[in-house]
C-alpha cells in the first residue's frame, strides 16, 4: 500500500479536562493513484483523520507510512502533501497567478520553469486568462479551482481535500464533481477527500470509508 494509517487514535480535553476520544483505532489503506473518499456524519473524526495524515495534528497513538516510510512524526512542510481546504483559504492580496504560483516559489523553481508549469495547470483546471485577477474577483467554483490548481502545481504525493464542495451551491457542486474527477483522471495524484455527502463520495471514489463517531458510554 502507498498511503497506510495503522490504528490511529485521537484525544483532545475539553474544558475541565476530561478526556474526549475523536478517532480511535482506524486503519486505512490507500493505494498510488488511488481517490479514496472518507464519508460520515459531523463529528465522526473525517477532518481530524485528514489533518492527521498532512501533520497538521499529531495523533495520540498509532502510525502513518507513506510509501515505506513512517511519517508519523514528520512535519507538514516534509510530508510532500497538498491540502485544499473547505474554505480555499487563498492569499487575498495575491492574483491568481500568484496564488497558484506560491508553492513553487517557496521552493525556489527557476521564474521560467515557475511560469510553465503555472500555464500548464490553468489551462487543465480552465482558468486560462484569469491570472491578473484577485480572489475577491472571482465565483465560488473559480476559486475552488485556484485551489485545485495551487495544490496540484506542486505535485504533490498526497492531496488531501477537506469538504471543498460544501460551500457551493448544489447546481455548482454537482459540475464541480465531474470536474474533479476529469482531474483526477489526467493527474492520476494520490486522493484523500472527506466529505458528508455520500453521493459525493460515491460519484468520486475509487475507495469510499465510512466513518462513524465515536460512542461514548
């Protein structure tokens, strides 16, 4: 398997310092160019489990293998993993240009190298023309692109997808599925997405994993 979680588990303490269990023992198994879906009910730990496999948490207890190697304890920047999250969370005071051209500026690609592979990903992700213009400039499923476009210029191992649809209209969510999964298919780039819409998870996935929270006795 490329992607591996083996029995992770995930505490937090609420306010009077109880202990509250969020994921405890869940195993996945994803293979290379998989798209595997995590589908569930609010609280039933989906977010955690994909914040957990970028390092943005730490789990309790268990561990993450990718491709051979344990990752449990490596920071997010070493993972080689790209995350679009619910929200976008584009840089407002950049253009779409910019945005999409940060990660690979970060890891200092030579300008011309930058630019070519900038162009290339606008074109798949059909945003051609658009460069110049802000965040604030654009709709809702243009800036779900921006983000797809930011996270895949990088080529990324992993990319991860936190319920990036969920803030779209359901006429726009329903074209933004196929263009997903258009995608995915000229990428071939390793999926996990979380997402409550079973639907969803269906229409998208090669692999959907039911999660189910926790009961607590």
């Amino acid at each position: 398997m490329y992607l591996q979680l083996n029995n992770i588990s995930k505490e937090f303490h609420d306010r009077r310092g109880n202990v509250v269990p969020v994921i405890k023992n869940f195993s996945l198994s994803v293979e290379k160019g998989d798209f595997t879906c995590l589908v569930g009910s609010s609280g039933c730990g989906k977010t955690t489990a994909l914040r957990i496999i970028a390092g943005l948490d730490s789990p309790t207890s268990g561990q993450i293998i990718l491709n051979g190697t344990d990752i449990t304890k490596l920071p997010p920047e070493k993972r080689e993993m790209a995350v679009v999250f619910q929200h976008y969370a584009l840089f407002p005071h950049m253009n779409v240009y910019n945005n999409v051209a940060f990660g690979l500026n970060v890891r200092k690609l030579p300008k011309k190298e930058i630019e070519t592979k900038v162009k290339n990903i606008l074109d798949v992700v059909g945003l051609s023309g658009l460069e110049g213009r802000s965040p604030n400039e654009l709709s809702g499923g243009q800036q779900q692109r921006v983000a797809l476009a930011r996270a895949l210029v990088i080529e990324p191992k992993v990319l991860l997808c936190d319920e990036p649809l969920s803030n779209l209209d359901a006429n726009l969510r329903v074209q933004m599925r196929a263009e997903i999964k258009s995608i995915h298919k000229k990428f071939g780039t390793t999926t996990v997405y979380v997402t409550h819409d079973a639907d969803e998870a269906r229409f998208l996935a090669d692999t959907v994993v039911e999660m189910k929270p926790i009961r607590i006795l």
